[in-house]
C-alpha cells in the first residue's frame, strides 16, 4: 500500500491554504510544505479520536474495605 503525499511550496500553500485544509480532510492524504525547496511542515488528517463517557470513566479505580456507615471506635471533637 502506497501513500501518496503531496509536495507544496509556502507561498503556494500561503495562497491555498483553506482550501488545501479542505482537501486534506476529504482525502485524507498528507500535504509536505516546503520553503526553498527543503522540507519544513507536513499538514497531516486528524485520525477520529472515540471520546470515552464522562459517567463511569473511573470505574473499577475505588475499593472499599469495612464498613463505612458504623461509627468508629475513636472519639473526637468538632471544635466546638
């Protein structure tokens, strides 16, 4: 499988740039940015990141050990 990059001088991709944004997401190839001929920039697609849900995303991190509803055997003051 072969993947195909596009080269582009700056003050062309300066030009293009919008539109350039556009081709790079529909056809998710890659875009080399070059300034005197030297490569300086790639212009690459995001890949699609799956977002986690925000409820249960600690699940299984807390244990619990004893009871945590029956008093303690300690006695101590509020500050009052």
């Amino acid at each position: 499988m072969t993947i195909v990059t596009i080269t582009i001088a700056a003050g062309e991709f300066k030009a293009k740039c919008l539109s350039l944004l556009d081709e790079v997401q529909s056809s998710r190839t890659g875009i080399v940015i070059t300034k005197r001929g030297r490569p300086v920039a790639r212009l690459v697609p995001v890949d699609e990141e799956i977002q986690e849900p925000l409820f249960g995303r600690m699940r299984g991190t807390i244990s619990i050990s004893g009871d945590i509803i029956e008093p303690v055997d300690e006695t101590w003051d509020a500050g009052a």
